[in-house]
C-alpha cells in the first residue's frame, strides 16, 4: 500500500501524538475518575476535525452509541462503583471502535448482522497494517535525505565531545568546589534519569496509543471495504417442521408439569420443609440462568431456522414457542420473588439488586421475542442491542451502590438489622450511607469503630490529582474529615 503523506495528515499525527499522551496521562498515571471524560472529549473533538467533511452513516445508532460512550464515561466522574469501574474499562472502548466503525461505514451496509463485526476486525487489520507501511515510510525518508556530509559532521561533534571530556572534568570539580548551590544542582541532575524504566514504558504506552489513534481513523477516510453477501453464498440452517414441533411440544409439556406442580408456593411466598432461604434463592437463580441460556435460545434458533416451514405446521410451531416463552415468564416471575424474599430475610447486595434489575430486563426481551414470534418482519439482534446498550447505561446512571445503601437503611428502620460492614465495603457511596446512619442512629453496633477506622486511613488517601477527580469520593472524603466522633 503505497502512502501518500500531506501535511493535514502530518497535523493529524500530531493530534494523535497529544491524545496518546493525554490516554497515558488520564488512565496510568492515577485512579481513573474525570480523566476518562476529558479524554473522550479530546478524543472526538479530533475525530470530528479529522472527518468534518466527512458523510456519516447509520446515524441514528449512531447517536444513540456515541451518547452512550459519553454517559459511561461520566460514570467515572459521578458515580464509584468498582464493579462498573472495572467493566467499563473493556466496554467503552469496545463502544467506541464499533461506533467509529459503524458512522463511517458504507450506507447500504447492515450493521445488525454477523457480517459487520468482520468489517470491523478488516479495519482494525487494515489500521495495523497503515501503522507499518507509515513506519516504513518515515524510515525511507529519514534515510534518503541523510547523505555523506551529514555523517561527517556528527563524526566531527561527536570527537570534540570526546575532546573535551578531560576538561570538563576539571572544570567541573573547581565549580563544584567554589559553590555549594552549584553542586547541589548538579547532584539533582541524576535523579531526573533515576526512573528511566518506568520513563519508557509510559513513552511505549504514548506511542502505542497515538499509532493506534492515527492508523485506525487514517483508513477509516478510506471507503475501500465493502462485504457484499451473494445471494445465495450463505445458506442458513434450516431445521424441520416436524422436529421442531416435536422437540417443542417435549419442552413445552415439561416446563407446564413443572409451573402446575410447584405453583402452589411459587406465589405463595412459602418455604417447603427441609429448604433455607439461601437454597431457596439459589435454586431461583439457576431457573433464571436456566431460562435465560435454554428457552431464550431455542426461540431465537426457532425463529431464524423455520423460515421455510409454512401453512398449518408454521402456525403450531409458533404457538408451541409462545407456550415456550409464556412459561419461561413464569419462571422469571417466581425467582423473583424467591430473591425478595432472601432479600428480606439478609439484606441487600449489589449481586442480588442486579439479579432483580436483569430479570425486569428479560422480561422485557421475552416481551418482545413473543411479538416476533407472531410479526415475521421485527428483527432481533436489533432489538437485543439497542435494549442491552440501554439497560447497561442505564445501570450505571442509576448508581446502585446508592441504591443498595437506601435499601439496607430503610430495611434497619423496620427491622433494626443492618451489616455495616458490607457497606464500608461499598467504596465511598457505602461510607456516605455509614455517615448517614450514624448522624441519625449513633448507637449502632460497631458504627462509630468503623467511622474511626475509615477517618483515619482518610490521612492517607490522595484524591487531589485531576485524574482521580470524583464526585462521589470527593464528597465522603469532606464529610469524613467534618464527622465529629
């Protein structure tokens, strides 16, 4: 690939040089906190410079990614959730290399297909690909404009350096002798190359960054990939009718024997002899993941390999899945109230708040699977994605660290259980609950310890580095050193 360099794209190296020492600086230098939003501004104010004359596609998904990419990065300015501080550190670039590979990629292009994430590894291999044939090209330059005279001069410095070595070391212990203050700067000297290890590894970071950066948004401008599926190229599985009614009807008697038999304490809110409530949410649970990984599966392979079964055998195997789809709401309906009910009797965690939000979430998807059971032209990938993308921002925009802490104060106030160690756990959003219990029930068991023990290590916590920046920790950090014990 032969490269043609001009000088917006010399401009544009050096934007990307600036993001990559902006990457290095926002997430490896400190505790990540505003930093990530700072350089996901900086990030697509240069993207949107680079392609300002630039025809976007799919714009609607478009928008709905890019403002998700901005909510999950201010997640780490608003909220402090390690679960989400950790997961996001995966999925916001991943959001961001399929947002840049979604906006420029041809119109007629569908991005809800499996075919897609092949378009993308392309440009991911195409942008590896520029970094080297860049590289190689600066190196042919840097080469062909050295020249014979060039050399002699730098033979030439380099011999008066040798040269004057002796008399540098002359003169330089008479200064030393003449002037404290001039030995002392030279001592310091040094210690300005004393973490040279670590100085290149953060040039090695920078530098893999700004190529990353430049190589993969210089082939994006390049509208030279197009996956075009032949009709008739992919033939998608296709199962029989009378299989699929048979293996439906088999699960379909199954999941009806066991709601009619169990249904007497499914909604009953009782216990049966010899369960706990710990074995009573476990076996609650795994009806969820079994739900979620088996009758949401077999639908979805249902529904994309009977396309060819048409009449009278079409319209049993769509009402065999909505008995299928119906159940499996059944179930879902009673492990959650399995989860309240262990709930009630232990508290609340960020585990099982997420079990509760993730089951509202798949009676969603199984809502809507059910109306495509039944509507040929609905897609589903479309539906999961946006649905997924959307229930993830929003769990973190919810904050559910605070919900938990809410949940487990009301749940004092009616009870007078708490564990106040599970909220100290909870990073600062559990301290700021700790605080609040104690400011309006001191006398808690082994609170005011806590709060002693956390206000002292508040002396050794530095969260005054812009990076670190956040809005949560900020605030317990203030209000642990206002606390009066």
């Amino acid at each position: 690939m032969e490269l043609k360099i001009e000088k917006k794209d010399g401009l544009f190296f050096l934007l990307c040089l600036l993001a990559g020492i902006l990457a290095e600086e926002a997430f490896f230098r400190e505790q990540i906190g505003v930093s990530y939003f700072v350089f996901i501004a900086v990030f697509y104010t240069i993207f949107f410079w680079r392609f300002r004359s630039y025809s976007f596609s799919h714009q609607r998904v478009g928008y709905l990614v890019l403002i998700s990419i901005w909510l999950l990065a201010a997640g780490y300015y608003l909220n402090d959730t390690e679960l989400f501080y950790a997961l996001n550190l995966l999925v916001i670039p991943s959001l961001v290399i399929f947002h840049l590979a979604l906006i420029t990629s041809p119109k007629k292009m569908g991005w809800n297909n499996l075919l897609f994430i092949l378009y993308t590894i392309l440009r991911l291999g195409q942008g590896i690909r520029y970094v080297g044939n860049f590289i190689s090209y600066i190196a042919n330059k840097l080469k062909g404009s050295s020249n014979p005279k060039h050399f002699d001069v730098w033979k030439k410095v380099l011999i008066g350096v040798v040269i004057s070595i002796p008399f540098l070391f002359v003169v330089l212990n008479l200064l030393i002798s003449a002037d404290a203050q001039f030995e002392k700067l030279l001592n310091n000297i040094p210690h300005l190359f004393s973490l040279r290890a670590e100085n290149i590894i953060r040039v090695f970071i920078i530098l893999l960054y700004t190529f990353g950066f430049f190589g993969f948004m210089q082939v994006l401008l390049e509208k030279n990939i197009q996956i075009v599926q032949k009709e008739g190229s992919l033939k998608s599985f296709q199962m029989d009718g009378i299989i699929t009614l048979t293996v439906l009807l088999l699960l379909d008697l199954v999941y009806i024997l066991f709601v009619v038999v169990q249904f007497r304490y499914f909604f009953s809110g009782t216990l049966d002899d010899g369960f706990t409530y710990a074995e009573y949410a476990r076996r609650g649970f795994f009806e969820l993941l079994f739900v979620t990984l088996i009758n949401l599966s077999v639908t979805m392979g249902v529904i994309q390999m009977t396309n060819s079964v048409q009449g009278v055998m079409n319209k049993t195997i769509r009402l065999a899945l909505t008995v299928l789809v119906l159940s499996s709401g059944v179930l879902l309906i009673s492990a959650y109230m399995r989860m309240s009910m262990y709930e009630d009797a232990y508290g609340f965690t960020i585990t099982r708040v997420l079990v509760h939000s993730f089951m509202i979430f798949l009676m969603i998807i199984f809502a809507y699977t059910l109306v495509k059971i039944w509507l040929d032209k609905l897609s589903l990938f479309h539906f999961y994605f946006i649905s997924s993308l959307i229930y993830y921002v929003g769990m973190n925009i919810v904050n559910f660290d605070q919900v938990v802490v809410d949940r487990n104060i009301v749940r004092y106030e009616a009870t007078g259980k708490i564990d106040i160690h599970y909220l100290n756990s909870l990073s600062s959003t559990g301290v700021l609950g700790l605080i609040e219990l104690y400011e309006k029930n001191p006398d808690v068991p082994g609170l005011e310890a806590l709060l002693k023990q956390r206000k002292a290590e508040r002396q050794n916590l530095k969260f005054d580095t812009w990076q670190s920046q956040n809005l949560v920790r900020d605030k317990a950090y203030k209000k642990l050193g206002k606390l009066e014990l």
